[in-house]
C-alpha cells in the first residue's frame, strides 16, 4: 500500500472503526424503538453540572476556561472534558457548539474563529481515552463502550435497546454538552447552533433532533453505515439488504439516516464528492428524507476526499449568521436537471437561486461508476442563457450512467452544490454519443485538471484551509502541476471510459526533478493495489517513465495486472511514506503509448 492509500486507511479506521463493529445480539426484551421513543427517557438538563475549573485565560479578546462537567447516562456519571470561550464582556451572544472527528478533541482553532465572529464556544470531547492524551472525558467502567478507542464490540449495540450503543451515548454527552453551554453566563439560550466533523458529523444527526438547537450542520458523515457502506446507491446490479431483528433495531432508532424525518432545526451538509466517510450519493438520499418545512443546504468539494475545499468554510460561518443572528439568508439549493438537447446530447441544466448574485458556476460529471470514492469528475463547459446554466455532458456510451452537480458560488463567497442530477442517456430519448476515446490523460493545459490529493485537512477551519496540488512551468515552459511534500496526486482518470487503457498499452508521463529519489507508480482497482518502483535521477530537463501491465505487481500476492479494465485510479507517491527527496518536483504529459 502506497503513502498517499495508508493515510487514507489510517483516516478510515480512525473515523470508522467503530461503524464496522458487529452488532450485538438481540436480546429479548429489544424493541424497534423510533428516534422519538428512543430519547424519550432522557433528560439532559436533569442533575448538577459539578462544574471543575483547570485553567481560565484571556487572550485575542476572548476569555477561554479548560474544565470538566459531568453528565448523566444509563445511570452513570460521565465526567465530560471541555474548551470554552466567549468574546470579552459577553452578553446575550449567539453560541456554537463543535463535536469533533475520530481520534481527534476540543479544539482551540475553532474556538478562536467563533469568538472572533462574536459567538461564544464549547468544544467538548466525547470519545474519551487516546495515546498521549493528558485530558479527555472520562467514562466509567460501566460505559467504557463511550472510549472510542475501546468500544468493547458495542458501537452499534441493540441488546436491550439502542441506548447501550456508543453512539446513543455519544449523543448523550453531547445534549449534556447543550445543556452546560446553556448555562454560561451571557449566552443567549435561544441562539444555539452545532456542527461536527466526520463522526461527529455522523453523531450530529442524532444530535440534531435536539429541539434547543436552532441551526446544525453535518460535516462528512451522513449514515448508511451498516448495510451500504460498500454497497453503492446506483450499483449496476443493485443487491437486496437481509435484514435480521437486529439491524432493524439500530436502523430504526440509532441510525443517522432515521433521524432526519424528525428534525426541526435547519441542517447543512458538508463534503467531498469523493468522500469514504460520508458518501455522496447516500447524502442527497438522507437530505431527501428530511420534512417538508425544514430547512436544508449541501456543498461538495469535487474530486476531495474528506477534505472541504476553500469557500464552504464561508458556507458553514453563513449558515450560522443566518439562523442564529438572522444577518442575511442563503439561497435556496441550486436546481440540476440532465436532458437531451436538440441533437440528442446530454445536457445539464443548473438554475441557480438568486441568478444576479452568482459570481460563478461550475459543473462536474461523471460517467458510469457508481462506486463514489473512485468516480471521476469531469469539468462541465458551462454557458449561461437568459438565467440558466447549460452544460454539455458528452458520452462516449448512451447506455452508461451520468452523474452531475453544479458549485454555485455567490458574491459574498458562499458555495452551495445543486441537486444530484443523474440518468442513463438512452431512457431520456433519442441520445447520440458524441465523446470520443483520448489517450492523452493530462498534458497541463487546463490547471491541475482532474489530479487530487489524500486529504490535506479534515477541519474547514477559515484561514487554515490548504491546497498542496498547484499548477506549475517546468523546464522549457511546459505547464503541469507539482505538490506538497507530503502528498502524492492521484487521477481517477483510469477508471473513466474516455481515458480507460487500451489493450496492450503503456502508461506513460514525464517527470522533472533536481534530486534523485524512487517514483512508486501505484495503481487500484477492485480493491487491489499494483506497484512499481522508478528510480529517478536529479537532472535538468524532464524525463519520461514508461510502465507496462506485466510490470505492476499485485502487493498482497505479487501477480502481475492483466488488464487496464480493471483500475480505476493512478496515484504516484514514494515508497514507505517517505517525503519527495525534491519538493519542486513536477508532473506533466501523462499518457497512453499504443505501438
């Protein structure tokens, strides 16, 4: 496995090792419990908050206090560990609440951009015990399924109900949480909002039903986690799910996917369209479930995989403003239809809310891979026309599926992602394929094109937000890209019909680096991984790697790959994590030789 696919396996098992727990069995006295009867035996203003100081500060114009408080769960006492701020002299402020992601706690980045914006801010941490922490919530031996690090096969438990579940308990905390933030002298109690971040985003479904919040929003995680984690929404051979006792349990009353026919308070969804945590596809599927009369938004950095790309972070600070100090108000989703036009190729149709204030618009789409993590998104070429955007989407097959989206992004820096627009050409009429084959995946005349990286940071933080993968002039002014030195760039090209590699063919891309240094050309597909190892020598000019199918070996088994057909992504990266020896080094002309 390459450096660039262990850090996403390392995120992976990180945010998800939990969601692959197997389920406990079903007891007799279990119920299917809904979301409602679920929490019904749950107060979470009922006890005293025990509140322990460690440590208050001042600084930025902001006070911060270090502490603990306990919460109440199942007949327990939870001791919950917290960061709070407020601005100076705080008085009837706004408050923000943060649930942070796996393996991650409080954090004082977010804090400082809250307080900054005039809010106050809890950051608590609710999955307790982790390596080289001094401070964390401290769960008793009676929960210790609410560590997330030792969760004792408990993570989606139902044996007697769902509430022996860390995630109901989780949850739990977090209301506790609500609860203690209510509580902090100059808070407005009803101008609360939350957000978390990847199982905390997860966690913030269930969160979110809680009536005293006002606004929410989910950053990656979005259910589906027991049966359609590896199942894909549009799977070409869609499999029925068999469902025991159990699993109807926890689908109908812990799962995040239950709670949004429940939900009050408006919800945004933040994500990647190539996201493993929170899938595409599945989110659109939860938004659709959420009742008539509440309020929702989504934004999707294309081609990002758990990473949120710069403006959504404006995205999520408006989306606060708006419901917790009514300062402006978000336009509605962007609405997305494919159609054919008047020659019978497919077409995006996008009509934007607010139309004069759009400063611009852009449209992706794939073609015919259902498995999101890997799709490739292709740029759309957008035109405008008395209001609505047109984008052509030509295929190379009418009978392959296409997936489609727009980013409006506004004036004031807000993006919101438009509907998921998707449909098999032929079923919408007389389609014509017009796109034909390339052999040439990238030669650095549009950008980075549909290169990306593994996520340079999970955390949207404004002003933190980073791009590693930029553009870049190489020896005798030729354009390509180069990256951070940590981060190796991956295409899911291979895996697109227009770029699939023909019989035969060799993979070919030029290279230029000052120092020597091993290249891994890695490529994946089906759940496998090929490498091969190119050394590389420090020179002027560009030098060009070849590599053949025979001479990618399978890293489990050694076997050579026997087809192109079978791979959907090209990552090149360096072996044993290792950093690029040259920092500068820089990648252009990446092609198919056909002889």
């Amino acid at each position: 496995m390459t450096a660039c696919m262990r850090t996403l396996a390392v995120a992976a098992v990180i945010t998800m090792l939990v969601l692959w727990t197997v389920p406990t069995a079903l007891g007799k006295d279990a119920a299917v419990l809904t979301p409602p009867e679920v929490w019904s035996t749950y107060d979470p203003d009922k006890g005293a908050l025990d509140e322990e100081i460690i440590r208050q500060w001042s600084e930025k114009g902001a006070t911060y206090k270090e502490v603990y408080f306990s919460a109440y769960v199942n007949g327990h006492t939870v001791r919950v560990y917290g960061l709070y701020a407020a601005p100076e002299g705080a008085t009837g402020v706004a408050a923000v609440m943060h649930l942070h992601g796996g393996g991650q706690t409080v954090s004082k980045p977010w804090l400082e951009t809250w307080t900054a914006r005039g809010y106050a801010c809890l950051s608590c941490n609710y999955h307790g015990v982790w390596d080289n922490r001094d401070r964390y919530t401290l769960y008793p031996e009676a929960l210790k399924q609410g560590n997330h690090k030792h969760n004792r096969g408990k993570a989606m438990a139902t044996d007697p109900t769902v509430r022996e579940s860390s995630w109901y308990i989780w949850t739990a905390v977090a209301r506790r949480a609500l609860s203690y933030l209510r509580e902090q002298p100059g808070v407005d109690k009803s101008r609360i909002g939350a957000f978390g971040v990847s199982m905390g985003g997860t966690t913030m479904w269930s969160f979110a039903m809680d009536p005293r919040l006002k606004a929410a929003c989910a950053i990656y995680g979005c259910g589906w986690n027991r049966f359609h984690r590896r199942i894909p929404r549009f799977a070409k051979r869609p499999s029925q799910a068999r469902l025991k006792e159990v699993d109807k349990v926890w689908l109908g009353g812990m799962a995040p996917e239950a709670y949004p026919p429940y939900l009050t308070c408006p919800m945004l969804f933040l994500s990647a369209t190539n996201d493993h945590h929170g899938k595409m596809d599945r989110a659109y599927q939860t938004l659709d479930r959420v009742k008539e009369g509440t309020q929702w938004r989504i934004g999707l950095t294309a081609r990002q995989r758990h990473h949120i790309g710069s403006g959504f972070d404006k995205t999520l600070l408006a989306w606060m403003d708006c419901w917790l100090k009514e300062e402006g108000k978000l336009p509605e989703t962007p609405k997305a239809s494919i159609e054919l036009n008047g020659a019978g190729v497919p077409t995006l149709t996008v009509a934007p809310d607010r139309p004069g204030d759009v400063k611009a618009i852009h449209v992706y789409y794939a073609v015919d891979n259902p498995d999101v993590v890997s799709r490739n998104w292709r740029d759309g070429r957008a035109k405008t026309t008395d209001g609505e955007v047109k984008a052509l989407l030509p295929v190379m097959d009418v009978s392959q599926r296409l997936f489609a989206i727009a980013n409006v992004r506004y004036q004031d820096g807000v993006v919101l992602t438009s509907q998921l627009a998707t449909a098999i050409p032929r079923d919408l009429g007389d389609a014509r394929a017009t796109d034909t084959h390339s052999l040439v995946i990238y030669d650095g005349s549009e950008g980075t094109g549909m290169w990306t990286t593994s996520s340079p940071g999970t955390d949207p933080i404004p002003g933190s937000i980073r791009t590693v993968l930029k553009t870049s002039v190489g020896p005798d002014g030729r354009k390509g890209f180069t990256v951070g030195a940590r981060f190796s760039p991956l295409t899911h090209q291979l895996g697109d019909p227009k770029w699939r590699g023909p019989k035969g063919a060799k993979l070919a891309l030029d290279i230029a680096t000052s120092r020597d240094q091993t290249l891994v050309v890695a490529i994946h597909g089906k759940q496998r991984e090929y490498r091969k190892a190119v050394t590389l020598k420090g020179k002027p000019g560009w030098q060009t790697v070849v590599v053949s199918l025979g001479e990618l070996s399978e890293v489990r088994n050694g076997l050579p790959l026997k087809s192109w057909n079978s791979v959907t992504t090209l990552e090149l990266t360096r072996p044993d994590k290792a950093t690029w020896a040259d920092e500068g080094i820089r990648f252009t002309h990446v092609r198919w030789i056909v002889e």
